[in-house]
C-alpha cells in the first residue's frame, strides 16, 4: 500500500522559508485515524508548540468521523507529535531563537498505515522573497507549456 496523503498546507511554502524538515508520528484516537483515513483533515492554521518538553500541534482539524457515537473526538483538540529526543532538542533550540516557527506541511498515512505529519521548522518570509517565489512559479509553468507545446 503506497503512501496516502491526507492533507498539505499549501500556503506554508508561500509564507515561510522552510530551513528543515521532519516527519513526525502522531498519538491519535480511534475516530481520529478512521476519520483520516476517510481522507478528512485541514492543515489551515495549524502549527507546533512544546510544553513540557514535549512537543504538540495545534489547530489541526480532524472531523469527526460520522460512523462514530459518543466515542467521537474533539474536533481540534491539541495532539502529541512523537519524535527522536535528539530531534526534539535540535528543535526546541532553534524555536527559542528570534523568527523560528514549526509548522505543519503534510498529513499523510505511510506504508504500514500510520498516520504521519510532515512538519517543518521555518522562517517568515519577506515581501519581496513571497514575489520572488511567484515569479519563479510563473517562469515555471511558463516553461511546461513550452515544452508541452513543442513536443
């Protein structure tokens, strides 16, 4: 079974300038991984916290899966990101640094049908870095068509 993706935040690459990426696993409920596996899920203002140490996403909403009775999750509930202590500190340390954020770019079910996210620690982009990367989009798709049309 080949990995299904299940969301992606697609304006994080506009926004942000990814430094790294990570690929996390997730402690979910029941309902929470039926209802993603139905491919329900948005990655729209979700981002990564620590407490504790312990590091979290916020804002991801998983909707309730419709099979499910009272056992049903909250909606947007915080969840708990699992990865590697030294990943965890390399982390945590560029968080404390000015202008670091960590958020989430793909939701996706793997191989062995875990429910994965994709998250990258980032850095706010500039004005003119957001209209550098639409130019380089333009120029992009500009150069497909070309080559479409030619062949």
């Amino acid at each position: 079974m080949p990995e299904k993706l299940v969301a992606k935040n697609r304006k994080a690459s506009y926004l942000y300038e990814f430094i790294d990426t990570y690929t996390a696993g997730m402690v979910l409920t029941g309902t929470e991984i039926k209802s993603l596996r139905q491919g329900h899920a948005s990655l729209v203002d979700a981002y990564c916290l620590f407490i504790n140490g312990e590091l979290w996403v916020r804002n991801l909403h998983i909707p309730e899966y419709t099979l499910g009775t009272f056992y049903n999750h909250a909606v947007r509930r915080d969840r708990k990101l699992l990865l590697t202590a030294r990943e965890l500190t390399k982390l945590e340390r560029a968080v404390k640094a000015k202008g670091s954020t960590i958020i989430a770019t793909r939701l996706f079910i793997n191989e062995r049908g875990y429910a994965k996210l994709a998250i990258a620690l980032a850095r706010g982009k500039q004005q003119h870095d957001k209209r550098e990367s639409l130019k380089k989009r333009d120029t992009d798709r500009e150069i497909q068509r070309f080559r479409r049309h030619n062949n």
